[in-house]
C-alpha cells in the first residue's frame, strides 16, 4: 500500500513543530524527502516508525537549512549504524549536493567520513532527470524559483502517481506585462493517470 507520513510541516523558524520533511512508501520502497532543519528528524523518524536502517533513497529539494541539516544527521547516523545494510542514495541539484558534502566535510570525524565513503552515494541531478526508486519511477523538475534553486519531482508508484512541487512556481513568461506567481501546495498532490 502506498504511503505519505508527514514528518514536519513547518518553515524555517517554527518552533512548535518540525520543518517540513516527509516520507513516501509503497510496499517495498520508502523515499524520504527533505531532512527538515536538524537532529529533530531523528525523534520524528522515530515517532513514525521509520528505522535509520529501513532509510536508503534521499530526496534534497533545496538548500535552505529547513530543508538540509536534518540530512547532514542521518548521514551521520548512516554511518554510525551498526547493522546499517545497502547504501543510502543522496539525490539533488548540484548546490545541495555542494552544500551537503562540504558540511559534512568540515564537521564529521574522519573514521565516520570513511563510513561515508562507503554507505553513502551522491546523485547530482538536473532539470528533467528520470531515474528509479525501487519500485517508483521518478522526473526531477526545476521550480524555477527565484529564492533557491530547487527541483520538485513527478513520482510513478504502483498504481498512482504523486507530485512534489515545491513551494513557489515561478512561470517564465509574464502575464499582462507582469510576472505571476502561481502557489502551489507544499508536498504531495496526487495526479490522474492520463
């Protein structure tokens, strides 16, 4: 059965919750997407039922810290994981795979950057990539936003497909000589099959 588990929704300087990260299951793969803004993900992970052990495919909309330095501690927590199995797949646009790597670069030991090296692979991605999760067929997209540069995605589970579209979508032509902004609902809308 497929799945989303909301594991925050806040922005960058919520207090009374936890910033936006969220996790997608089907019955073989779970997807989590975003890292939220530190080690408070690892008390939501728990809380939802989601090992550290059970985590293989990241998903990295931006850069901003709301977003990343949850990211930076499960990949430290992959590579202190006793009993940690397979690989943990990072994929992102090449600023947050940047960002990424010189964080944990500049604050992980270096017996825990050799765990890095080992369990850990980086996927830099661009506008209209297509690559698979397990089981979900996925197309990353550029928002086009004018923050942060940040990538959104189409997913193909078993039997339904879902859209990540980020926060704003900006259209690159203007309409009636202005440019329009057009909101689009944070995490997950589902889409018909054509």
């Amino acid at each position: 059965m497929n799945k989303i588990t909301m594991l925050g929704t806040g922005n960058a300087t919520v207090t009374q919750c936890y910033n936006t990260c969220f996790a997608l299951q089907t019955d073989t793969t779970l997807l989590l997407v975003d890292g939220g803004g530190g080690n408070g993900v690892l008390a939501q992970l728990k809380r939802a039922g989601i090992a550290i052990a059970d985590i293989h495919h990241l998903f990295v909309t931006h850069a901003h810290t709301d977003h990343i330095l949850g990211v930076i501690w499960l990949i430290r927590m992959v590579a202190q994981c006793k009993g940690y199995e397979g690989r943990l797949h990072v994929y992102g646009n090449d600023k947050v795979q940047l960002v990424i790597r010189t964080i944990i670069d500049m604050i992980l030991a270096k017996k825990q950057l050799a765990k890095v090296a080992e369990r850990v692979v980086f996927h830099e991605l661009h506008d209209g990539d297509k690559f698979e999760v397990g089981d979900i067929g996925m197309q990353c997209f550029d928002i086009h936003s004018t923050k942060e540069k940040q990538y959104g995605f189409r997913a193909e589970l078993p039997g339904t497909t879902v859209a990540c579209l980020g926060r704003t979508v900006q259209p690159a032509e203007p309409s009636h000589g202005r440019t329009r902004r057009l909101a689009a609902l944070r995490g997950f809308l589902p889409l018909r099959r054509p």
